[in-house]
C-alpha cells in the first residue's frame, strides 16, 4: 500500500471551519476505489495545524487520486486558507491494512 501522512498548517481565521473547507476533497477521495482510508485529525499541539492520514491499496490507485479532477480541484481551491505547504511522508509498504500496535496489547477478557 501508499501511506501517506501530510500536515497542513491552517490559517488561524480558517483552522475551525477546515473540515468542512476540505470535506467535499475528503468525501470523493474515500469514495476512490483503490483509497484504504483518509482520516484527518487536529494536532493538540498547534489548533491551526491538521494532521491527514491516508493510504491507497498500491501505485496506480495512488496514481489514479493524484490525476483524479477532484485531486485538481483541491489543488486550486485549498491552498487559499492554509498558512504554508503542506509537509508530506509517502512511503511504500507491504500491507494493507493496520497492524496492532504489539505493545500495548489490550487483554482480549476486558
């Protein structure tokens, strides 16, 4: 799979109504059929900075997202509100779905 993980600095006038700004660009990409999942979370940190994680089952669905006309929209209407270029990790694995986090094992009795 593609996962991906990209951080978007939100101007501060923009940062509460984000995910409604993004949500059309969110709908028609988890509606892709080769997207796992795009999730968006709001870093505790920086309220101004959301975090988006998302993964695509392998290359061509990737590619198939980026050349996708609502990936073109979102590149022309979405840069207006944020405060800087979004910063990215891409990175190729060799799954498809999440992994349990061995670490912390949850007992199964709970």
């Amino acid at each position: 799979m593609i996962f991906i993980t990209a951080k978007f600095p939100v101007l501060p006038e923009h940062a509460e109504a984000w995910p409604s700004i993004a949500g059309a660009f969110t709908e028609a990409t988890r509606s892709e059929p080769g997207c796992l999942w795009f999730e968006w979370s709001r870093s505790l940190e920086d309220p101004n900075e959301y975090v988006l994680v998302e993964a695509f089952r392998d290359a061509d669905a990737g590619a198939a997202h980026v050349g996708s006309a609502h990936f073109a929209e979102a590149q022309r209407t979405l840069p207006p509100y944020l405060a800087a270029t979004p910063k990215v990790v891409n990175v190729e694995l060799d799954q498809d779905d999440w992994s349990e986090l061995g670490e912390m094992t949850v007992p199964a009795e709970r």
